[in-house]
C-alpha cells in the first residue's frame, strides 16, 4: 500500500520557494470553535519508523530519557479541556534550554556510540549526551541553511558527504520545537531526524526520502533542504521528486507498507479560525510554458489548468518506490509515445491541476487500437469521473490534447454546479479533436458491452462517447434516440463504448420526424419530459408502460405540464428486454424504423424511446383505441373520455388498460398496460461508504453544491452528497428533499467547521474521502465518522462530539416523523480556486 504523501502545492513550495497555502485570516464570530482535546499521552517522544529501524535498534541517552520521564509525569491526565496542568506544561516547554547546534565529526567508521543510522548510543557521551551538548550556545536561525558566521562550519555535514557518513543527531530534549519552522511538538507535531544532517524537525520539513550511503543505500527520512542538496547532485534539471496527494494516485491506499499512518500537522503550531469564502473567482489560465522561469513565476500549487499552450502536461513518473514519484515538467511526445507502444503496463499520469489527474494508455479493445483516457479527481467534486475510448489513427503520433482541455472544463462545470449523469453531453465551440464537426461528448453509463481489459476509475463512472455537430441536437432533445442509433451503427448492444473521428454524421435534418412536435429544436423551450425508471415492454399483442411508484412526483410535474389532449413521455433504456425499437434517417430525411437485439439472443421482449397517447380518436370511427409503432417509439390513439380517464388514474398512481383494436374483431385486439411498480430502479451502483464499506446501491441520493466552502490551511473541504438510507414514509422518495434540507445543512455545516483547522493533516494521513452517518430516532441519537472502511481516530471524534452533538440532538427534538439515518460525503481538496 502507498504512503501518505504531500501534494503538488507542497512540492512547489519545498523546491522553488513559493507558498499556495493561504491560511484564512477572517474569524467567524458566530461559530464556536473546537479545541483539540488534550490527550494523557501528550508526549514529545519521537515517532521511530519500522521500515527505517528494522535491526537498527537506537538507545537513549540518560538525558534524554530523564527529559521524556520527567515531561511525562507533569501530563494532565484528566483534563480534556485543558486548565492549569496545560499552563504548566506550556511553562515547562517554554523553559527547556535552546536548540543548539553540535558539531559534526565525519567518521569513517561506526563508532560504539552512534547506531546504525548515526544516531546518539546509549552511552550517554556520544553526540548531543556529553559535555559538548552542555556547552552549546542558542542559535538564533534554526535551519539547515543558516546564515554565515552563525554555526560553525563543521555543523552540518559538507554537500560532498551529505548522506555518505553517519551525522550527529541533536538529542530530543535539546530539540522543543522544529529546527526549520519553529513548531512546537505535540502528540500530533512530533520529532523526525534528518538522517542526512542530524537535525529535529516536525513532518512538514522532514517529509522525503533518500538512498544514503550511511545506511547501506537503504531509504531514510531526510529534511527538505538535504533532499533538495541530494537530488541536485542527481536528478535531471526537468524531474523533481514529489510525494503526490495520495488519494488520486492510482490504486492509491492511504495506508503505508507497514499498515500504519503517518500523522502529519500543518505548516502553523497554532491552528487557525477558517473563512468562509464563495466558490467564485477566476481561473488561473495555463501557463505559457514550461521552463524553470515560468514555474517560478507561476505556482503550479495554484493554477486550475496546468496544460502548456505547447506540449503536454507535467507527468506523473515512478522512482521505484512505492509511493514516491517524480514529476516531469516538460515530457518528451514521442519517449512517451515509444513508451506506450511498447506495451507500457500502467497508464501514464497526466497533472490537469493539484486536485484532477488523467491517466492514458493504449490499448486493444474490441479488435480495435483505442487511446483510453480516464479522470481521476472528479468525485471530489461531485462529478462522476470521465473515461474516452478514442479509436487511434492510422499512424497517430502524437496524443489527444483536447480531451485533457475538455477535462479541465468539465471540472469547472463541477464546481459550478453543473455536473454529468447518464445521457447527459457536454459541447464545445471551436471544435475538438482536428476537426470543427466534432461538438462534444455523449456520456453513456456501461450496461451490456465489455469492459475486460480496460483500466478503470472507481464508481461511478461515465464513458464519453463523441459527436458530431449534426448530432448535437439530439443530444439535448432526445439522447437516448442518438445512443441507440450508434449502437446499430457500429453493431454493438446498446451502444459502443469507443469514440471514431471524422465519420458520417448519423443525423441531419430534423423536420420530417414526429419528435418536431414533441420538441423545440430551435431555442429548447420545451423538450420531452422523462421520468425516471419508467420503460416501455413490447410484446406479442401487448404493451407495458411501468413506472416506478417512487417517481410519481415526476410523473405529476410532466402531466400537469402537457397538452390535455396529447400525453407524451420519453422512456429510459430498458435493460430487462432483449432488443430495442431505434430510428434511422435514410439519405432523403426520411425516419424509418429498425430494431437492434443483443447477439445470438431471442427477441423476446422489446423496449421503445417514447409513448404518445393521443385523445383524437372518434367514437365513430369503429375502433376502441389503435395502436402503432412511429420511429422508435409506440403511439396509442384514445377518445378523449379514455384520455381524462387515464389521467386520472396516472394522478391517482392506479393501475390502467387500453384495448386497442376494432369493436367487433376481439380476436385482433391488443393490450396497452399502464404498471406502478414498487421496484424502484438500480442505481448508486458499486458505490459503498467510507466509513464501512456498507453497500450504498438503490439507495437516494442527493448532490450538493455548496454555495459557501471552508477553506484552512491551504485545503477547501467540500460536502458532496447526502445519502438516506431511512427515512419516514411521509417524507420517502427524493421529491421532498426540502424536509431535511435544514437539519443537512447545519450538520455539514457543524462537521467541516469542526474538522476545518485539521484538513492538511486528514489530507496528508490518506482521509480525503470522509463520511458522516447520523440516526435521528426517538430511541436513540447518534453517528459515525470514517474514512477508508474505518472510523476516525479518537482525537476527531472527540472534537466531533462537542460540535454535533447538540445539533443532532436538537434535530432529534424538532422531529416526530420517524426515524431518520443519513450519511454524508465530504472530501478534502487542495484549494486551486
């Protein structure tokens, strides 16, 4: 499993000198602040690193074993709130004497008193234990590359032997706070040595690892200033190491290889008050270049569009090491092509910006050489993330930059509000891929087709599928029609997963087809209406129109909107049939009918796009109702006394029939059927909770789109969705989400003003991903927060309680509906905005 690392905006700033981490200055006067609880083990011991210490065992000396004892016995056991005990250990670490500065001996061979990693033995003389520790005068600059004339020279180890002899550490009692930052240590902000200089840092400056020659090439943890000494003498100007955001790694985990975490602090000792900013604001356009100047002068931490006018994205390399990568700044188009047609097992990963991520591959699918380019990043932003299966060019050479473009844009979307789901399409103007009839992409949700051999994203995911301008508006009007019609096309059930450029539009004029009543194909004014769920079953000499009975208030909105003589409806892909009615325009405008069926499968059962009853029949006409297949969909032809009694029954949530055929021919006749069902349809699939992994399919859902986010510490969190996985019968089905909107509103609100000061360090642990499950119920009040299939540690949940608690109980109060168990969805993200 991969470690916990840090993101793009701390990898700017370790290297290049600039910060994105914009601590918020505004305090919010009506919000009372939690504090973290104060733990009975509030040590300043340091944390020692299995994979680091594995037979390198390091004794401490007498002093700085009297200095821990001696701390620990003055800890406040009982006092979660702080009080006088904390004032005292505050005097106490106020009082502990100044970090110095002891001198650096090289040695050419391990001597009894230092270990393995060079670290102080437990004799007691060795290093910062004897007589020269005592002696040592305060330094004003606590840093690896202080000033001249500070520290002596033989402080800190040469460049040339840096990492190649074993340093001399500063012991622990001689080290309060970070040699860098000044941070205090804490429980949370604890001690690390450089194992190249020696020196105590908190996380946050000594968070890379280097092959040092002291240690026989094995790894060790080093401070930020040696790493970048170290890389310099080895890495190419281009590349930079990087500890990337570990939750949009692929196949990421946000535990390390020792199965345990690595708590890391923020930058700030004293956490501070977050401000609650507006989601708007411009976006930093793309850099114009890549070289070591504009990296400079543009913080890539910062910019929502890393995608060069020229060139390709910074990419994402592996050192070798689980969880270590390099970024490359300015990647070569044509290593990385060889690259990839040489059987590349992973996919490239491309940086659109700190908090989206696209990952390319060649790959054979379906006989055919495709590009796969998926998003990795857009869950955060309640957006399903996006895979294209563009069919590559005879001797293509060269990649699809516009996808990483129309990603970018899709993010944005996201974070306007404007997200995609199944059928949904987004276009561009200026055209797309080489050519100006490209218009954009159809997103299809996968059903029958394979997907064996495609790497892809977790659930949910969309597939893109690309149209053409002609086609576009079917897309808006009638999608289901277009999907359909490019599944006869390329012959795939219901519709292909891949994309092919430059082919035949499959659509054109629109005024020869029966959907130009039905539809405003010229400003969109009105569209035909669908309900979710519902689906038309074709069969011999009779037809099912079924409709979910938790859609009802759909279906009202669409019949208390229509023509009183005319009900159309458009339906959803029926996946239960074998076969589906599509429409085709033939080369003179014409729409005709087809059908397309799953291979070697019997016809059985039939699904259509649409229904229209229509209230202009005639009694005289001799007919009890006629039915008929028009395009791809049924037209039933009613009197008006059968249409006024079918809507009543549509109102009523009743079951109805229409007997279509002459009055004196019943042998002929043939059977309309209106169905409510209790079945709801399937969705939420294969998504699970993180706080246990529980099952959250056909379970309601709803998004959210905050128009306020908490911001701290350089990280925004961001509350997505809200699941309810019971809910009083009353209030049941998602039409009456304005119920609960309140009581959702202030526990989000209550949850992300709690957790707000510690996003960087639930970040940089591997707990992007939150979530928070609340049961309202006259027996019992109570919730869970979880991240990665478990709880959070003791320390959150203890700051949960002080500032949930009183609002679930209130809300426990308010309420006498019913039992009430929801759950919510934040994420934590880089804040690029």
């Amino acid at each position: 499993m991969r470690q916990a690392v840090t993101t793009l905006s701390m990898w700017g700033e370790r290297h290049f000198g600039y910060t994105t981490l914009r601590d918020s200055t505004e305090t919010l006067g009506d919000e009372r602040w939690p504090q973290i609880p104060r733990l009975k083990e509030d040590s300043v011991i340091e944390e020692k690193e299995v994979e680091e210490d594995s037979g390198l065992e390091q004794t401490p000396t007498s002093e700085e074993h009297d200095a821990v004892v001696g701390l620990a016995s003055v800890l406040p056991m009982d006092s979660p709130h702080g009080g006088e005990q904390d004032h005292d250990l505050r005097r106490q670490l106020e009082a502990q004497p100044k970090v110095c500065k002891l001198p650096f001996v090289a040695k050419s061979e391990k001597e009894p008193g230092m270990d393995g990693r060079g670290g102080v033995g437990g004799g007691g003389g060795g290093g910062g234990g004897g007589e020269g520790a005592a002696n040592c005068v305060a330094t004003p600059s606590p840093d690896n590359d202080h000033p001249a004339g500070i520290l002596d020279e033989a402080a800190t180890p040469p460049s040339d032997s840096l990492g190649e002899v074993a340093p001399v550490w500063v012991p622990d009692s001689q080290a309060p706070a970070c040699m860098k930052c000044g941070a205090k240590f804490t429980f949370t902000k604890r001690r690390h040595h450089c194992r190249a200089c020696g020196k105590v840092f908190c996380v946050v400056c000594c968070d890379q690892r280097c092959r040092l020659t002291h240690l026989d090439g094995k790894e060790g943890r080093v401070c930020v200033s040696c790493h970048f000494t170290l890389m310099n003498r080895s890495a190419p100007k281009d590349q930079r190491r990087v500890w990337f955001a570990d939750g949009l790694l692929p196949d990421s985990d946000a535990r390390d290889s020792t199965g345990t975490l690595d708590h890391r602090p923020s930058n700030s000792s004293q956490p501070r008050r977050p401000s609650v900013l507006g989601t708007g604001g411009e976006d930093a356009d793309a850099p114009s270049g890549w070289g070591m100047g504009a990296l400079v002068g543009s913080p890539i931490g910062s910019s929502s569009n890393l995608i060069p006018s020229e060139g390709l994205p910074p990419i994402l390399t592996s050192t070798g090491v689980k969880g270590d990568y390099t970024v490359e700044e300015r990647p070569s188009e044509m290593s990385l092509m060889v690259e990839l047609e040489g059987g590349r097992a992973e996919p490239l990963v491309f940086v659109l910006n700190a908090n989206l991520l696209a990952m390319v591959k060649l790959i054979n699918y379906v006989n055919r050489r495709c590009w796969c380019v998926m998003t990795k990043g857009m869950h955060a932003v309640g957006q399903a993330e996006v895979v294209v299966l563009l069919q590559c060019l005879p001797d293509e050479k060269t990649f699809p930059r516009d996808i990483f473009t129309h990603f970018i844009q899709l993010y944005r979307d996201a974070l306007a509000g404007k997200v995609l789901n199944h059928l949904s399409h987004s276009t561009v103007s200026r055209g797309l891929l080489g050519s100006k009839e490209h218009a954009g992409f159809l997103y299809i949700r996968p059903t029958f087709q394979s997907l064996d051999g495609l790497p892809l994203p977790s659930q949910p995911f969309l597939f893109g599928i690309l149209i053409l301008r002609a086609e576009t508006p079917w897309a808006k009007a009638f999608p289901l029609r277009l999907m359909l019609r490019l599944g006869a096309e390329y012959r795939f059930y219901p519709c292909p997963l891949f994309s092919v450029r430059f082919r035949k539009a499959l659509f054109g004029e629109t005024s020869h087809t029966i959907m130009r009543l039905l539809v405003d194909f010229r400003f969109y004014r009105y569209t035909l209406p669908v309900v979710t769920g519902l689906m038309v079953d074709m069969e011999a000499r009779s037809t099912c129109i079924k409709i979910p009975k938790a859609r009802h208030s759909e279906l009202l909105k669409a019949l208390n909107k229509s023509n009183e003589h005319v009900l159309a409806m458009g339906a959803c892909f029926n996946e239960n049939a074998d076969s589906h009615l599509i429409c085709v325009q033939s080369e003179n405008g014409q729409y005709q009918t087809q059908a397309i069926s799953i291979h070697n499968k019997p016809r059985r059962v039939t699904g259509a796009c649409f229904f229209v009853f229509s209230g202009a029949l005639k009694i005289s006409s001799g007919y009890l109702a006629k039915s008929s297949i028009v395009e791809d969909g049924l037209m039933v032809q009613i009197t008006m006394e059968s249409m006024v009694e079918l809507r009543r029954s549509l109102r009523e949530m009743k079951d109805f029939t229409v007997t279509c055929g002459k009055l004196d021919q019943s042998d002929n006749q043939e059977c309309v059927y209106i169905q409510w069902l209790d079945q709801e349809p399937r969705f939420n699939k294969g998504i699970s909770s993180p706080i246990d992994g529980k099952s959250m399919e056909s379970i309601t859902s709803i998004k959210m789109f905050q128009k306020s986010e908490y911001r701290a510490n350089g990280k925004v969190i961001r509350w997505t969705e809200v699941f309810f996985l019971q809910r009083d019968k009353q209030a049941n089905g998602p039409a009456n989400p304005t119920s609960y909107s309140r009581l959702t509103e202030r526990l989000a609100r209550a949850f992300c003003l709690a957790l707000c000061s510690y996003l960087k360090l639930l970040k940089e642990d591997g707990m992007a991903k939150l979530g928070l499950r609340v049961t309202l119920d006259t027996q019992r009040t109570d919730y869970l927060a979880g991240s990665n299939g478990q709880a959070l540690p003791s320390q959150y949940m203890k700051i949960l309680d002080s500032a949930l608690m009183p609002v679930i109980q209130a809300g426990a109060l308010q309420r006498g509906e019913g039992p009430l168990e929801m759950e919510f969805i934040f994420y934590i993200q880089e804040n690029i905005s």
